[in-house]
C-alpha cells in the first residue's frame, strides 16, 4: 500500500509500503521510504494544527489522487486570538500510484503553492496543472471540528465558528462547507441550500450550535452528531439531503491494481 499521513503540525507525509524498487523516473526506492507532500505552516499562534484524520478521492478532472483536509485547535475550539487562521484543504498527489521523493519537511509545498479559493463560488480559481491544491480560509476564527467527507462530487468539511457574544461561554455556531474536490470552489450554497435569517452572511450551510461530528451519507442524504443544539427538529442529530451525490468515491477502505 502507500500510506499518507497528516499530524498535528500540519504536514502531509506519503510512506511507501509497496515493492517498488523504482520511482518511475530510474531511482531507486525502498520500502518505508517517506517524503513530505505538504504542510500547512503550523505554529502555537496561528493554532492550524491538525487534529482529525484526512480523506481522499479520485479525481475525475485531473485523474490525480486528492487529499483532503482541515485544520484547527480542538483543545482550544473557542479560542479566538488574533493571529488564529486555519484552512480547509485539497492537495493532490500527481505521481500516485507511484512513490516519488519531493521535500524534506523543511522545504515541503505550503499554501503558497496552492489556489486560494476561500470566496470562489465560480470555478475561475481552480488550481492549475503546476498547483498543488487549493486552501480556503475559514472566516471568524473558526475550526474544523471532524475529517472532512469525500462524498458524491463535493467534500464535506464540519466547522465550528467560536460565538462572538461578550459570554465567551455560550456555543458557537456549527456549519457544514461543501466544496468541489478538485476546484476548492464553494457550492454550499448550490448543494446544501441557502442561510436563512440571521445566518444569511455565512458563506457555509448554518445548522446549529455547537460541535459536529464527520458527515456519514446514506443515499443522498448526510448524518451528524451536535455537541449541542441542531437548528431543526432534532437536538443532537443534524440531518438533510444534499443534490450531486451520483459520482463514484474512494472512502476509507479502498484499493487501485497497476
């Protein structure tokens, strides 16, 4: 297999564990060899470490392999410092099925390799062949509060806003962002439906206060658990449907033969 790996400082680490003696270039490779794909610039006080595990999809478009995932202090959920800046993420790995030296740690890809699309809703910020990937930030000091969810053509990201009440006590507002896999571009709006009332502003679906848990889908319609209050009839389950689940995805448990 070929194992990717995120911690909690933010990097993205690709180990092989195939039988691979070459890289596909002429170099030699071992097993357990390890490169450094991406990091995500942690440190104490930006709180962008990586708390939850990543998922990954084919990509139709480009036929890369993608990983997705996001950050945030989940110790410090509420924490709304000045300097806090955390990313919803998509990096792709274009040499997959194949292990291939790229970086160190020290000088691995970052953000500034990647497309910005924290308020594309159009697609005109979709990485190009020579990115590798796209970030999008998430606003109001928030955080993701689970792994994301590679599912139909979108990714589902959970996220948590700290509440900007002077009670720094009371619960945030929990959201979900669904963004193309491939493109970053937000299509929360198209996919889960428009913010109604106070929440109109918010550029992720609002569904209540608190914090949620990974999105699981059955048919076209997702789950989640709420540390706290859900916006509809249910108090600790968020459930809705969602259009644009036709498309075939890898999920946790999957392989590719070459």
């Amino acid at each position: 297999a070929m194992l990717y790996l995120n911690d909690l400082e933010g990097k993205i680490t690709k180990f092989n564990l195939t039988n691979q003696t070459q890289d596909g270039l002429g170099n030699s490779i071992k097993m357990f060899d390890s490169t450094t794909l991406f990091t995500a610039g942690s440190s104490k006080s930006n709180g962008r470490y990586m708390y939850h595990a990543m998922d990954a999809s084919k990509g139709r478009s480009t036929g890369n392999l993608w990983l997705f995932a996001g950050t945030g202090d989940y110790e410090r959920i509420n924490d709304t410092s000045a300097l806090t800046s955390n990313y919803l993420l998509g990096i792709k790995d274009p040499h997959y099925p194949y292990y291939r030296e790229v970086a160190t740690p020290t000088t691995a890809d970052d953000i500034t390799k990647c497309k910005n699309t924290s308020n594309d809703t159009t697609g005109v910020n979709c990485p190009k062949t020579v990115d590798k990937g796209w970030y999008a930030v998430i606003e109001n000091y928030g955080k993701t509060t689970a792994e994301p969810t590679a599912y139909g053509e979108m990714v589902y990201f959970p996220i948590y806003i700290p509440t900007a009440a002077a009670n720094k006590c009371e619960l945030g507002d929990a959201l979900i962002c669904a963004r193309d896999p491939e493109c970053g571009t937000n299509y929360s709006e198209i996919v889960l439906g428009k913010n109604t009332g106070a929440h109109t502003q918010k550029k992720c679906l609002f569904v209540g206060k608190g914090v949620l848990s990974k999105l699981v889908f059955l048919g076209n319609t997702f789950f989640a658990n709420i540390a706290g209050q859900a916006s509809g009839k249910q108090k600790d389950l968020v459930t809705s449907k969602v259009t644009g689940s036709s498309a075939s995805t890898y999920r946790s448990s999957w392989k590719s033969n070459y």
